[in-house]
C-alpha cells in the first residue's frame, strides 16, 4: 500500500487473475484437493478445464505425430 493507498493496477491484475484462474488445470487440482480436506464444494468449471486441457494435449500431440510421421517417413 502505498502512501495514496492501494494500488489501482495490483487491484486490476488480481481480478484478472481471479477470472481466468478456474480455467487452468492448476486449479481443477486445487479445488480437488481443497474439496476432499475441507467441507469446500468445487466449482464444477475448476473441475471441467482440467478435461478440457486433456483433450486440447491429446489433440495437439495427435496433430504433432501425424505431421512428424508424414514428413519423415514418407
């Protein structure tokens, strides 16, 4: 805090990050984990984006081996 008071930007970037944040796999884990320690009911997004991540990897690395497999050994 500064002498004017809080920062208007830090306020700013935590919002942001309090938005995208149920959208990364990191927190499908930690609402797992916070769920299955404490009474905390998980947010059904926090525990869908971990599956979403999945299929977006496998279809990119199914993407990748087709276009590897082509080039070299063709």
């Amino acid at each position: 805090m500064g002498v004017r008071g809080p920062d208007p930007a830090a306020r700013h970037r935590r919002r942001f990050i309090e938005v995208i944040s149920p959208y990364t796999p990191a927190r499908g884990a930690a609402e797992l984990i916070w769920g299955a320690a404490t009474d905390h009911t998980p947010d059904p997004v926090a525990l869908a984006a971990p599956a979403g991540w999945t299929v977006v990897a496998a279809l990119a690395a199914a993407w990748a081996h087709r276009r590897d497999e082509g080039r070299r050994f063709t």
